[in-house]
C-alpha cells in the first residue's frame, strides 16, 4: 500500500513540474510598428529568395531588424 502511495505521489510530482517546464512564462509585448513610408499598401519595396519557407516574420522594436523563422532564424536589416 506504501509503495503505491508513493509512486501516485511521484506522478503528481512528475507532472506538475513537466506542466511548469513546459509552459512559457515570457510576456509577449509587440512593440510599435515600423515608421510609414511613402509605399502603397500591397507594393513590393524588395524581395529575397531564401532557400526554406518562411513560417513567420516580425519586426525589432526599433523597427531596424525583422526575423524571419522557417527551417532556420535570420535577422534581416530593415533599412
């Protein structure tokens, strides 16, 4: 009976801590967009070709970077 006991306990246990590795505990702040520029809305400024997808893209909060994440993270120079 004591074994069992402290092997329910050890589960608990187990999982609780896997519950709190696993969470992020990070606050997601967006920053403020970019500055405008005199572009369209739908107009291309430039385009690169990468090698993988891209499955996301965000800005610095300075507005200077943008990092792009797919197979890999690049940091790309907004100016």
């Amino acid at each position: 009976m004591r074994k069992l006991r402290a092997s329910k306990w050890f589960l608990a246990i187990s999982c609780f801590v896997l519950l709190l590795t696993t969470c992020s505990f990070a606050n997601h702040v967006v920053g403020p967009a970019p500055p405008a520029t005199s572009l369209s809305l739908g107009t291309t400024f430039r385009s690169y070709r990468a090698p993988f997808s891209v499955n996301a893209a965000a800005w610095s909060p300075d507005g200077k970077r943008i990092a792009s994440v797919g197979d890999d993270v690049r940091i790309w120079q907004a100016s």
